[in-house]
C-alpha cells in the first residue's frame, strides 16, 4: 500500500505557502519540522481512512463526506486520501475537487501531478473494457463525464468543462442483425431491444478537447490535437491537427513544435 499523496517539494511549497518561486526551496529548521510533522500527520490519517474505505457503510458515508467537503487543504486531502484507498492507482500531488464522483474506481488510473475539477463524473467500466486511464499533468475541467472503460488520455493533455466522453453508446441500428424492428436507445430497455456500441477511446498527449464536446466510441484523437468548442466527433482526428464542427473536421494543422 502507497501512503504517499504529496511529494515531498508539494509539501514544502504548501508549508511555504506557495512563497518559493521555482529551483531548490530552502527552509528553515522550524519549516523543516513542519514538513516532518505534516508527513507523518498526513501518512496516519491515510491509514485511518483507508481501513475506513474498507468497512461497508461507513466507507459510503466516507465517500459522502469527502465528495462534498469545502474546497480547501483539508477538502483536497479527504478526497485524495479516499480514491487513493479506492482507485486501481493513483500517483502523487493529485488534485479532486469538491463534487466529483468515480464509479467503478477499481477500474480507473490517475497518475501524478493531475487535477480533477469539481463536479467530474467517472463511470470506469467494466473489466472487459479495460482501466479508464488518466495520465500525468492531465486536467479535466468541471463537469466533464468519462463514460465506461477503456478510455485513455495522455499527458498534458487537457479537457475544458462540459464534455463528454464515451466508449460506450446505444445506438438506433444493430449492423449485425437485420429485420429486427425498431430498436430502443433507452439503457431501460430489455436487452434484445438495444444495440449498445463498445469502443475505446484515445486522447493522445498534449491533446486539448474544447468547451462543451463530444466524444463516441472509438475516436482517437491525435498527439497535440485541438478540438474546437462545441465539436461532436464521430471519427479519428490525426495528430497536430486542429478540428471543428459537428461531426468534426480537420481545418489545419498546428506547428508540430
């Protein structure tokens, strides 16, 4: 089991109060007790909330309590501590904000350094689809939704407030069966009635998804992409290439760096 939530210049710079400015942070012989105190305050109370998120009923009251905590040091730290017990893995000097909900957290990854904004939903899947996976330095702007398993985004990339993202999709046709009658795209309806689409879905590094669009089953969008506002994509968007519009279509391309 990782007790470790911060790295130790994430804890220096919070005792700092975010005064230091970059390089090598030097403190003093009180701020250096103050970061041995934190860590250790820090690696005791994660192992009460860890063996907390393990007991039935309290670890959902558990849950309640983090998920709508202030948006403070505090706040940060329950919820971290609670969907690092939970979580397949998480790294180090991950942000949850307040509001967020992960199901299925057995089934998602989130590496170091990346932020969860408030009000994310994460439907991790099932084991057949595979992890959902967030790589490091990933923001994922408020109310966002990843639905189902097997949905991969990679470092640096980032996902501005609204969209949505889904590797699994009712659709109003099955094209392996013919002559079947209407088809429901209601997730209520019995099961020969539907036609569910399960896909994965790529967000390659440095990527950037707009405000406010959508992703279907089986898009991969290409390293250092950006996605225009509002854009519904249906299809495969190449790397370095900048796409809008519904469905969404490649206007240019961007400098490769």
């Amino acid at each position: 089991m990782n007790l470790i939530l911060y790295d130790d210049k994430w804890i220096e710079e919070a005792v700092r109060r975010g005064s230091s400015s970059g390089g090598k942070i030097r403190l003093n012989w009180f701020e250096r007790m103050m970061v041995h105190l934190l860590k250790i305050a820090m690696i005791i109370s994660h192992l009460f909330f860890f063996t907390i998120s393990h007991i039935p009923g309290l670890s959902s009251l558990l849950e309640t309590f983090a998920r709508t905590y202030s948006r403070n040091a505090i706040g940060f730290f329950l919820r971290g501590s609670y969907y690092k017990s939970k979580l397949k893995m998480m790294g180090k000097n991950v942000i949850i904000d307040v509001g967020v909900y992960i199901s299925k957290p057995e089934n998602v990854e989130i590496d170091d350094n990346s932020f969860i904004d408030s009000y994310v939903v994460i439907r991790g899947g099932n084991q057949e689809q595979g992890p959902t996976k967030i790589g490091k330095y990933v923001h994922i702007a408020s109310h966002c939704v990843l639905d189902g398993g097997g949905i991969k985004i990679g470092d640096y990339a980032a996902i501005a407030a609204g969209s949505n993202i889904y590797s699994i999709s009712n659709y109003y046709e099955d094209p392996n069966r013919r002559n079947i009658g209407l088809l429901s795209m209601s997730a209520m309806a019995p099961q020969e009635k539907q036609y569910v689409k399960i896909a994965p879905v790529t967000i390659e590094e440095y990527a950037f998804i707009g405000l406010n669009c959508t992703i279907l089953p089986g898009v991969t969008i290409g390293k250092a992409s950006v996605i225009g506002a509002g854009s519904v994509l249906i299809n495969t968007i190449p790397p370095y290439s900048i796409a809008v519009g519904s469905p969404a279509k490649v206007i240019k391309s961007r400098p490769m760096g």
